[in-house]
C-alpha cells in the first residue's frame, strides 16, 4: 500500500472517530458498503479515486486532505513531482493543490485516454468547474451533452450528476476545480 493510501487510511479512522460515526453511519453517508469501509481501515483494499472522493465527502472532507499531508504557510510551493499521481484503466488524475485545513477549492489535472470515459458522478458540498486543453472532451450533464473545444469551460452545480468522454482517438487533458464551501 503506498503511502498516500496509507495517509488515507489513517485519516478515515481519525476523522470518522472524531465525527463519532460508526462504520455503517459512513458508509450511508458515502454511500459505499459498511464493508469497504472497514476493508479500507484495516489497510485490506485501497479504494479507487471515485470511492475515495465518497468517503472523503462523506467525511465533510476533500480529496487532498485525505491524501496528503497538511501543508501550512502564507506560501505553499508545491512541486510537479511531488503532486500525487492518481491511475485508473482510462485516466491519469493528478490532485494539483497542496493540502490545507478546511480548503475550500482542489485543483485536479485529469489526463484522459483515447476514447475514455468517467464514471457519473455528482458532489453534495461542491460546486465543479472544468476547464478544456484539449479539443474533443464531452461532457454528459442533467440529461444534456456539452462538446467543448480548446479552452472551454462549464460550471456544474453541487448535487448534479455528470461524466466526461474523450471523443477523440488520442489522449486529452482536463483540469478540473471542485469549489467547497466550508462552514465556519
């Protein structure tokens, strides 16, 4: 298990315990089985990206804050190689901002591979913007397909159900913003 996964791990017990949440609470909340939760923390099974972006939202948490570790400071320099590197069959999904107390934006950098498409998915806490760098990228939103070329962008409000396609036969890059607005 690499030491991302294992950070996630230990950041699951931590938060669900101090949320006094059992496993089944979570896993309501996540909307992932009560088992996954407890095979996650006993370091049996590493969860994929879009579980993981469940549990993490289940545990009004975000992705980085899951994944890395905290970082503090009027200015945070976060290197290319020190960003954590996400691989699934079709994509490459790179988490682009640091990790810091209650963030309310992450920054993704999805590389998607020909003809590739992600899961559907929505976010209850957070608004999604995405952002074209390539010609060809689709995107499938409350019953509507959206084409967008090169530097286009959409903005997806919180709770609505969506996917990207690559419609071309070579690789595309996407970024990706997830907007939280964390209560004070």
């Amino acid at each position: 298990m690499s030491n991302s996964y294992l950070l996630f791990k230990e950041r699951l017990i931590e938060k669900r315990k101090k949320q006094l949440l059992s496993m089944q609470a979570l896993a309501e909340r996540a909307g992932v089985s009560k088992s996954l939760i407890s095979k996650i923390e006993r370091g049996q099974v590493q969860p994929s990206i879009e579980t993981a972006s469940y549990i993490a939202e289940g545990l009004n948490s975000s992705l980085s804050e899951m994944f890395l570790p905290e970082q503090r400071g009027a200015i945070i320099h976060y290197p290319a190689n020190k960003q954590l590197e996400i691989k699934g069959d079709n994509y490459i999904r790179k988490i682009m901002s640091p990790s810091m107390q209650k963030a309310c934006v992450e920054i993704f950098h999805l590389h998607l591979k020909k003809g590739a498409e992600t899961e559907r998915t929505s976010y209850t806490d957070a608004d999604k913007y995405i952002l074209a760098l390539d010609a060809g990228l689709s995107v499938m939103a409350d019953d509507s397909i959206y084409h967008l070329e090169k530097g286009d962008s959409i903005h997806i409000k919180k709770q609505i159900e969506h996917s990207l396609k690559n419609n071309l036969d070579k690789d595309i890059s996407v970024i990706t913003v997830l907007h939280r607005k964390h209560s004070t």
